[in-house]
C-alpha cells in the first residue's frame, strides 16, 4: 500500500557576504519558490545576514558553519546526503564549484544548477595571467560537473560558454527577479533627508557598493558638468572603499553641498521613487539590478553601455541612453537630456515585465526540475551525479 507522495526538498545554496544584489535576488527566488509550495533549505554561508532575519514559510535556514565557500564542500556533502534533496540551486562561481564537489563526496543523485550574475572577463581585465588563470581553470574543471548553468543577461552567457567551454543546451538566460510585490510598497515609505522636503531642484541618483567596478567617480565628474548648467542634487546609495575619495572629488570639482553619501540604505526604493533621474555609471556587471529597479518604479534613467546588461535593460538605447564606459562628458549630457525629456513611467515600466520575480521562479523551477505549476515536483531530471 502505497505511503502517498514524499516532499522533495530544494536546496538553495548561497554566501550571505554582505548586503548586495546577489543576496537579495537570492530571497527573492525563494519568496517565489515559497509562493508555489516548494519547501526550501537555504543552505547558507555567512547566514548571520540581515538578510535572513525574516524568510518565508516552508524555508529552513542551514547554516553551515563555515565562513568560506572553499571550506563549504565537507559539510555541503554531509547536509546532500542526510537530506536527499531533489536539486540544490547554487548562487555564483564559488558556491558552484563546492556544489559540484561535495555531490561528489556524497554519492548521492542531486540535479545541481548554477546561478551567474556576472561578466567574468570583464571583471578580470587588467589582472595578471595568473590572477585570471586561476578564477578559469577552475570552472573549466568544475562546470563539467554542472547539469545547468542560469545566466543573468545574454551578455553573462556569452562570457560563460567561452569561459567553460559548456554546450549551448546547458546554458540558459533567465531574468534576475527584480520586480516584486515590496517594490511598490518600499517606494512610498519616508526619507529622511533634508533634501525630501525640496522637490523642486531634481534629484539625480546612483546606488551601489563604491568600489572601482561602480565607477562613481565619473559620475561625479559628469554631475559636475551637469551642475554647471542647472540646479541638480546627487546622492549616491552605498557604502565602501571610494567613499574617501569620492568626498574628496567632489569638493575639488566645487559640488560638495549638491553631493551626498548616505551611506548603505535598507530602503533604496524610496529614495528611488523620489529622483527624477537615476544613473548607471558601472564599468562593468552582469545584469544591474537598480537599474531594472528604478525602470520598474517609472525613474527614466541613463547607463554606461557596458558589458553587461544595461543594453539588453534599456533595449539598447529605447528606454534610456546609453554612453560609452568612463566617458563623462557624454554622460552629462545623456543626462541633461532625459531630464528635459523623460520618457512616460508606464512604459519604463512595462520596459521591465521579464524581470518580475514568480516568472523567474518559475523559469528556475523548470530547470531544476521541479513543475513550476505544482506544489510538488516532478521525477528529478537526468543530473551529472554518481
């Protein structure tokens, strides 16, 4: 007589690092997972986060110990054998090449997709030929043992099948979950800033960890020009290694009291709704999520065309210009452009429908094998197992 059906788990398996992109697209997939009955361990590296203080129902939090994904494969292994998860989705290289090791050491079937956010030759260029050997031999050796590679942007998957050598049927793009329910709800809330309280003189807006890869600094160039010519204000979201710098490079180019750093904000969204531009000065990324973000809040923007993402987001140059990487002159006026003619919200929004979240949760059920329109799974799909 038959027991009736036993639940299939999902394993999700990230590094809870720090407070950006990854780990919020992270939570996202898994609100999604969560939302179609998919019972989730967020097998966690780091899992002390603010991330994770509040976490669906029908997700465990698994916290391995471990502050490294390089220390991670042992008791990865231990958790994929005692458990028998159906699949385990494994966000971004580290955690993919442990994801592939520990099946190993287990010995047990487990479908393992991984999860790229980033364009890695991009994020390499200028290192030695030792620094990048050693980030791509590696996953030329590892991805072999990968039954799915996830892509954030068709520029992402480009770079990865040169990098692995993987075939085309086992890469797919599958949009970051950027728009969900909160986003509305987050973008209403108060700021408290003083500048709030003044809505006439725009408000022009970057966001991100400033670090070299943002390349902030050519943003404060071009707002200086920007200011030269009209009244505008600058905040930039985010917190890092630049800040010193950036503080003081505004003072040199005499636009200090028009440029802010509040530092790492929870709620971006609500400065977001409030600017009446929002700029994309990166040197490189997979796919940016605040700039799918402040599309998807009606925010006409402006980005660097570089590799990659912001292209395919702004279908190259429909929904915002784009301008050449380290150029500010050309970004000062791509941005004085569009403040004097903004494109209508409704479509900036429209722009943006892939990248809602239950579409990407259910484009990743599909791969990882699960049935995106059940609750529970189906037969777990052939894997590159024991």
């Amino acid at each position: 007589m038959s027991s009736g059906p036993v639940e299939r788990r999902l394993a999700v398996f990230a590094s809870f690092s720090g407070e950006g992109g990854v780990e919020r697209m992270v939570l996202n997939l898994i609100e999604g997972f969560a939302g179609r009955g998919v019972a989730v361990d967020l097998i966690a590296i780091r899992a002390e986060s603010a991330h994770l203080d509040v976490l669906p129902a029908g997700v465990r939090l698994v916290d391995l110990g471990v502050r490294h994904s390089a220390l991670a494969a042992l008791p990865l292994a231990r958790h994929l054998r005692r458990e028998r998860p159906a699949a385990l989705l494994a966000a971004k290289d580290r955690a993919i090449r442990a994801a592939v090791a520990a099946r190993a050491l287990a010995g047990v079937p487990c479908r393992i997709v991984g999860r790229l956010g980033t364009n890695l030759s991009a994020a390499l260029e200028g290192r030695a030929g030792i620094a990048r050997w050693s980030r791509v031999a590696p996953m030329r050796r590892f991805y072999a043992g990968v039954d799915h590679v996830v892509c954030v942007s068709e520029g992402v998957m480009a770079d990865t099948a040169r990098l692995t050598g993987l075939p085309a049927s086992r890469l797919s793009v599958v949009r970051n979950p950027v728009v969900t329910p909160r986003l509305a709800t987050l973008a209403v809330e108060r700021v408290d800033h003083p500048w709030m309280e003044d809505d006439a003189v725009p408000l022009v807006l970057g966001a991100g960890r400033l670090t070299e890869q943002k390349d902030f600094p050519t943003l404060v160039r071009a707002f200086a020009r920007l200011r030269a010519e009209r009244p505008a204000r600058l905040a930039i979201l985010g917190e890092g290694r630049a800040r010193a710098r950036l503080e003081q490079l505004a003072a040199e180019l005499g636009v200090a009291r028009d440029v802010a750093l509040p530092g790492f904000t929870p709620n971006p969204y609500a400065w977001m709704a409030r600017a009446r531009l929002f700029v994309l000065s990166s040197a490189w990324e997979g796919s940016p999520n605040v700039l799918t973000e402040a599309l998807a809040l009606g925010v006409p923007s402006v980005a660097t065309d570089c590799p990659s993402g912001p292209r395919e987001i702004l279908a190259g140059g429909r929904w915002g210009p784009l301008v050449p990487v380290g150029d500010d002159a050309a970004l000062a006026r791509a941005m004085a452009e569009t403040l004097d003619a903004p494109l209508p919200a409704d479509r900036l929004r429209a722009a943006v429908a892939a990248y809602a979240r239950d579409a990407a949760a259910a484009a990743y059920l599909d791969l990882l094998g699960f049935d995106p329109n059940r609750l529970t799974t189906l037969d777990p799909r052939a894997c590159s197992c024991p």
